[in-house]
C-alpha cells in the first residue's frame, strides 16, 4: 500500500525487497512496513519523528503534533536520562538554585534522603530510561513494585522524589507534562 502522505514515510525491513526498490507483498519476502510520520518544531528548529504500525496511526499523530507543536506544548525530545536529571535536580537544589514551594532552600537532610531514595528505589528500576521516553505507564508500574515490597508512604515518596526529579527534566527535555504527575497509588 503506498502512501503520498506528506511528513510520512515507509519503512521496510532491511532483507525486504522493497528496499531493492521492488514492490513489497507483506508475505513470502516482503514485510509489515512501519510509518516514520514527523512534524517541525518551530521553536527548536528540527523535526520531531515518531514510528507507527498503521498510516492512519501516522497521520493521526501528525495532525495533533503538528497542532502543539506550533502551539509550543510539544517540543523535540533531548537526550537526557532519568537519572542525569535526578543527578541535576539533586545539584541545583543543593546549590539553592531550586527551591521549596514555599520559597526556602532545601536542608541538607533532605536532599540527602531524596538522592537516597532516588539511588535505592528509582534509578536502578527507570534510570537509564530517556526522560522523554518516560510515560506514566513506566512510573506506574514502578510504584506498584515499590507499593508491593515496601509501605505504601514509602513508596509515595520515592513517586515524589522522581516527581520532583522529573520536574527540572520535563523543562529541558521538553516534555508538555511529567509522567510522575497523577498516578494512583495500590489501585489496578
């Protein structure tokens, strides 16, 4: 099936005949093609690339990313990890550069349990994760792990340290939203 889509491409598999510039069959030989779909980022100045099974997936996606894209809510993903931006957040808060909500630097104390909890709970589950790859799937499932070998205020609170973690993230990664934000503790 061909498709002149603008900002959608087909992908074939490598041993495809359709890379030889054959026709693909989708059987003996040929290959389920995948859909590259991308939209530009004025705000970046690059293009922003997605892969989907269906062309109706492709084009559903591009009319949205296009949309908050110009918007500016979706923006071209960096390449940071989760734990490059617990390591961030864990240093400018010791600096005095994030603070609390209500205005005051973090104690010592504290950020000593925060990179504690991060060390111990969160990064050795999602740390090599990209932080924009991060959905709220993945943190959910970390808390249901951490929900079912420790307290659940326990594990509240490593959900908050990657919260505050991914806060600092999502602005230079570029996420619209964390992930961290409004999971729900023990429910299924």
């Amino acid at each position: 099936m061909a498709t002149k889509a603008t900002g959608i491409r087909i992908r074939h598999a490598r041993g495809c005949p359709a890379s030889n510039g054959r026709d693909c069959c989708g059987t003996r030989g040929g290959c389920k093609p995948s859909y590259v779909a991308w939209v530009w980022s004025p705000s970046d100045g690059k293009k922003i690339y997605r892969t989907f099974g269906k062309v109706s997936e492709a084009r559903n996606w591009r009319s949205d990313a296009g949309s908050a894209a110009r918007k500016g809510v979706m923006k071209a993903p960096v390449r940071k990890t989760v734990r490059e931006a617990a390591d961030e957040w864990i240093a400018k808060a010791r600096a005095g550069e994030i603070l609390k909500p209500d205005g005051q630097r973090y104690k010592p104390s504290v950020l000593r349990t925060y990179e504690g909890d991060l060390a111990r709970y969160v990064l050795p589950a999602i740390g090599s994760m990209q932080l924009a790859r991060l959905q709220r799937r993945d943190v959910q499932a970390l808390v249901d792990a951490l929900t079912g070998r420790l307290a659940r205020t326990d594990a509240d609170m490593a959900r908050r340290r990657l919260l505050h973690a991914c806060a600092t993230g999502v602005n230079r990664a570029r996420r619209p939203a964390s992930p961290a934000r409004g999971d729900r503790l023990g429910e299924r």
